[in-house]
C-alpha cells in the first residue's frame, strides 16, 4: 500500500501527525508559512526549557518533484550547519521525518525584526541599531563560513531572543533583544542553481540583473531593513511596505506586488525620506551608502557595523560599551569545530537524515 502524502492532509491531520512522529515535542499550537517551508510551533509545557520548539518541513513547489524538494531543503540546512555555532545564527537542534517527509527542529524564539518594524512604540532607537549590530555580526560570520549571499535577508528571516527575560540582573540597557540570521532557503543559491531572486523589495540591482552576486548583495537588502526600522515600517520607494506588499490592504494600489515596480525600483534605489517619519542625517547618510547600485560603492558588513555602533556611542556610550563587549565575546567564542567533533549526537542524525533526502531513498 502507497505511503499517505503528508502534504495531502489538512491543517488538522498534519498537525496531528506531527505530534505523534515528535513523540515528546508537546502540542502543536501555530502554523506559519514562508517561501521555502511551513513552520510547526509546539509547546512543550511551562516547566520545560525551552518552552517552544519549531519544526520546519519544505514546502512543495509548482512543477518541482518531491525528491528536487527535499534535495532543496537538505542543501539549505547543510549550509546552515556549515555556518553554525554562532550566537547570532539560527540553527537545527535535530532532525526527523513525518510519513517519509524530512523534518527540521528548532528552537522557537517568539519573534521576528518584522514585528518590531511594525510596532516602532516598542523599541528605542538604540535597540533598533544593536538588532543591526547582531545582524551584522553574524552575516560576518557566515561569509567566513562560505557564505556568499544569502539572498532572502528581511525582517521575517531575523529572530529576535530577548535575553532580558532570561537572565536576571542585567544593566538597564535597550541591548540585549538578540537577533539570529535564519532560512537560509536561497543561500549561494545563484552559485548552486543559477537562481538570483529573493523577496522583491529586498533585492540588489544585481539580482535583478542575474550578475555575479556578494556579501555586499546582503548589504543591499540590510539597507533596506534599516530604513524600514528606523521609519516604522517605510520602505525606499516611499510606501508603508506592509499596506502593498505581499498583498495590498483594501483599496490600495497593486502595483507593487509585481516584479517590474520593483525591479524599475532597484535600477535607481532611490530613497524617499519625506514620506516617512523623520530619520536622522547620519542613518540616512548610512542607508545612501548601502544602497548604491553599484555594488562595489556599498560599505562592507563591517564596516556597516562600525557605522552602527559610533551612532549608537553618540546616543548612549555605555550601550555601545556593553554591545561592542557582547559582541566580541560571541565573536571569539564561536565554535570552530567540526559538527561530527562538537556534537557527535547531531552529527549522526545529520548523516541518516542527509542520506536518506538527498538521495531522494
């Protein structure tokens, strides 16, 4: 007898079905999707920690087989454990399968830089910029790591783990909202399957183009994600991105969910900054740099991040103090090991998982 699609149930019998093949991951309470998976959030009970875990299953594709699917999502999580274990770098804590669907768990860290872009009451301007910092910092680390693009950067692809609700007796500092780079879906994947597009307001003049791509591709789309952050949810071209884009609100123009607006935008990067609340001349000065057209006029992530920390040090010097000390201490203590050294258990899984989706068994 044919094995069940897991893809072909409803909400309810995958969920169902997930619980029973995690076994002791609790109840599944939220679903979400993005472009390259849909997302399981499971609560593991208050007297566990973590609390919240999430399992992440690829998501079929238009004219694409099962096996070239799960092909995709191994060699998204194989770069991901290539540029793990990084503080500010999302990463897999074990790997499994739902009716010979492929599997990925998380941790689930509650929130995305999308929400906090939406609801600008919540963050002081000093946050705000040490979210960027983090960013940055590990955007640096996987470029070390073999990361050439990721080509998907946006606010909903930035966690946010808020340590203060962690660790007691921290200073009173607007900098310990954590950020960690994940879905890496689309990462080198213009080198690996000729492919160079990405979330449409995000993308650089040259992957639109189909040129060769870079860390400052990245740069690009950081530019973008500090405009928005710093306007309270603006985008360059002048609208407020969540009332067009992916869908319009009601009466709204839907100009902006086709791909030439935006590809017409990229070519000229213009910014609008009279449209949007007040930004200030170095942030702005900053977001001008980072989105040049030409690629090799952009700071690099760096020196972005250099940038970032000197407008945090003339708002507040012991912020900037404590961040530049967090920062160089999870720099310094990323692992360099091997995963089969650092975490034989995982290591293992990694393989049988690894062997059995890629080769489409």
């Amino acid at each position: 007898m044919d094995q069940i699609d897991f893809h072909a149930l409803d909400e309810y019998q995958k969920k169902l079905m997930l619980e029973v093949a995690l076994g002791n991951k609790g109840k599944c309470v939220s679903v979400s999707g993005g472009m390259c998976g849909e997302i399981y959030v499971f609560d593991q009970g208050e007297n566990v920690s973590p609390r919240y875990v999430c399992a992440k299953i690829p998501k079929p594709l238009t004219n694409v087989s099962i096996e070239e699917t799960n092909n995709r999502f191994v060699n998204e999580l194989k770069n991901q454990l290539s540029y793990n274990h990084q503080m500010f770098v999302h990463w897999a804590f074990d790997f499994s399968e739902v009716l010979g669907t492929p599997v990925a768990l998380f941790r689930y860290w509650g929130s995305d830089l999308e929400t906090v872009t939406r609801k600008p009451e919540l963050s002081s301007k000093v946050e705000k910029l040490s979210i960027l910092v983090y960013v940055c910092s590990g955007l640096s680390h996987c470029n070390k790591s073999g990361l050439v693009a990721h080509q998907d950067l946006k606010p909903a692809n930035i966690f946010l783990r808020n340590v203060k609700s962690e660790f007691r007796d921290l200073p009173d500092l607007d900098i310990y909202n954590l950020a960690l780079i994940a879905d890496f879906g689309l990462a080198n994947a213009y080198l690996d399957s000729s492919v160079f597009g990405g979330s449409r307001p995000y993308m650089a003049p040259e992957q639109w183009g189909e040129s060769e791509l870079s860390p400052k591709t990245d740069v690009f789309a950081l530019g973008v994600i500090l405009y928005e952050l710093m306007s309270g949810g603006f985008h360059p071209v002048g609208i407020k991105l969540s009332d067009y884009w992916p869908l319009p609100v009601e009466g709204n123009s839907k100009k902006w969910t086709k791909a030439d607006a935006w590809r017409k935008w990229a070519k000229s990067a213009s910014i609008n900054f009279e449209g949007a609340p007040p930004i200030e001349p170095e942030i702005q000065s900053l977001v001008h740099g980072m989105l040049s057209i030409d690629a090799a006029d952009r700071p690099t992530i760096d020196e972005v991040k250099i940038s970032l920390l000197d407008i945090i040090k003339s708002e507040s010097p012991e912020s900037c103090a404590q961040l530049e000390f967090l920062v160089d201490y999870f720099e310094r203590s990323a692992s360099t090991e091997s995963l089969e050294d650092r975490w034989p258990y995982l290591w293992e899984k990694w393989q049988q998982f690894q062997v059995k989706f890629e080769k489409g068994i």
